[in-house]
C-alpha cells in the first residue's frame, strides 16, 4: 500500500511535510523582510484544513522561529515541540537529545543533538522518516576561525553525527551556507558520507538560491540524491510503497512571467534553467560571489554581465 506526502519550501530553514490529515512544519519563518510574499505563505485556510498540525522549533534563533507560528493555535488541534533550551514560558513540548514523542498517531519524533542551539528533529511519519537538522552543521568561519577553533568544530560535528549515522533516513534537510567561503559544503558532504540519506534538501542559504542549485548538480552520490528547492515555495511529492522506494516528483514554482506552464518561453521555444534565473533580483547585476569565495563555474569578479 502506498503513501502520499507533499513537502514544501518555504523560506530559508523552513518546509511543512503533508499526509492525509497531519500536517508537519520545520523551523517556519518568513523572513525578516518578509521575503516570503503572502501567497507563499502558510494561510489560515491551509492550517484549517488539517485536523493534526504539527510545529517544530528547533531552537530560538530568529531564522528557524517566526511568531506566527504560536497563532495557528486558535485554527486547529497544533502541537508544538521545541527544543529544551528555548526560553522559559515558550509554548511546547520540550525534548532534549535523546529524548522521544510522539504527539498524534503516526507521528513518531526523536530528538538529536546540534552543533549550535537547540535539536534536530528525526520524524518516523506513518513510515517516510525525516531528518531536520535545525542549525546542526560543521560551523566554522575560515577568516575568523582559528586552526584549533575549526578542529574542535569538526570533533563537535563528528560526535553528533556519529549518533545518527545508523538511523534509516528517506529526507534530511540540511544547511549549505555560503557565509563560510569555500568549504560551505563540508558539513553536508560529511553528512551524506556518514548518515547516506535517500534524500538531502539544502537549507539555510537565506536568498542564495544558485548555492543550493550548485550543489545539488554536484554533490548527488549512489547513495544520495541531492534536490534543491530554489524558490519559495517549491514542492516535491513523494509516494512510497511497501518495500520503501520513494518515487519523487518535483513541482517547480516560476516567478518568471516569460515562461508558459509547458516550460516553453513566449516564443514557444524550450526553456532551460540556469544558476542565474535564481539569483535574488535585489543584487541588480552585482556578482553575488563578490563576498564570498564559493566557486560556481561560468561566473567571475569579471562577469557581472553573465548575472
């Protein structure tokens, strides 16, 4: 017998996942300019129409926890589970690493470590286990960081993923941040290498959607399929059968005007996708790799005109 589910993006760490009627929502936030415009939004009526809505916090930071989340209360049946070090009189379950909840039928959560603040969460739902990692990552600032500062933060990220490597996982979330220069990567590659989900969604990369398109074209192993959902609110869905395949089909979101719904342009010619369709409109042309060393091919200091 299949399942259905309906994963969606949101804005930076922030997806809902969708199964009959439960509905889970990772780290939700919309960004402080709210950049996620309110028909990407998590709507009213789209909370109303589960019976079992399920919020997870992973910890305080403002980018993994936005208010809005604590008014679907009044909307539906909403339990949340934050991590155990949010502040006093924060409403939720509390869970600590290790510990375990399961807050509706078919909903079963355990609670890892992080490198940062907080948890990630591993969820058993109705059978598709999902990883959110919350701010768990090998977090280390090359210009800043000290040898022995970035050896410690690598002894950190080992130990904590040592605990979840035998973990059966079908979908992890996991940052790829390119304020960390050229190793942004490490963490995650580290991350397949050790843990091999089915699945790895890039996250927490803010507005930099051509970082999660580039490593998703790269970083894709035998193990591991690497997806990218580059724009608010793109969607994938995931049907599984008995014997645990995962048939997966993306649905990609357009801001693009020029393009009709066949992926054809208004010339009725094929349109293909580059890293650049993605790159926030805000830059106005500046080369979005001038601050950072991350090296994407076919863009220079040089080559602002190619943005």
């Amino acid at each position: 017998m299949s399942t259905r589910y309906t994963i969606v993006h949101y804005y930076h760490s922030g997806f809902s996942v969708a199964s009959g009627d439960t509905l889970l929502v990772f780290d939700y936030w919309r960004g402080e300019d709210m950049e996620l415009t309110e028909d990407r939004q998590l709507s009213e009526e789209q909370i109303r129409s589960f019976p079992n809505v399920v919020v997870f916090i992973s910890h305080e930071h403002i980018d993994h926890l936005d208010p809005i989340v604590f008014t679907w209360k009044d909307l539906t049946n909403v339990s949340y589970i934050v991590s155990s070090d949010m502040p006093v009189g924060t409403r939720g379950k509390r869970m600590a690493p290790g510990d375990t909840y399961s807050p509706v039928p078919g909903v079963d959560v355990t609670a890892y470590d992080s490198t940062d603040l907080g948890v990630s969460f591993l969820v058993d739902f109705n059978g598709l286990r999902v990883f959110h990692a919350g701010d768990l990552n090998f977090w280390h600032w090359r210009e800043e960081s000290s040898m022995q500062d970035i050896e410690e933060a690598d002894a950190e990220f080992r130990k904590v993923v040592s605990t979840i490597s035998g973990q059966d996982i079908d979908i992890a979330f996991f940052p790829v941040d390119p304020r960390q220069g050229a190793m942004y990567e490490a963490g995650a590659n580290y991350f397949i290498m050790s843990v091999k989900p089915q699945i790895l969604v890039p996250m927490h990369y803010f507005h930099r959607a051509d970082v999660a398109l580039e490593y998703a074209r790269t970083a894709s192993s035998r193990d591991t399929e690497v997806i990218a959902m580059p724009l608010y609110g793109d969607t994938l869905r995931i049907e599984t059968d008995d014997e645990g395949y995962l048939n997966v089909t993306p649905i990609r979101i357009t801001d693009t005007p020029a393009k009709a719904e066949n992926g054809e342009n208004e010339d009725g010619e094929p349109e293909n996708e580059t890293a650049s369709d993605f790159l926030d409109p805000e830059l106005d042309g500046d080369n979005p790799f001038s601050e950072s060393d991350l090296p994407i091919p076919g863009l220079s200091e040089n080559s602002e005109d190619e943005v």
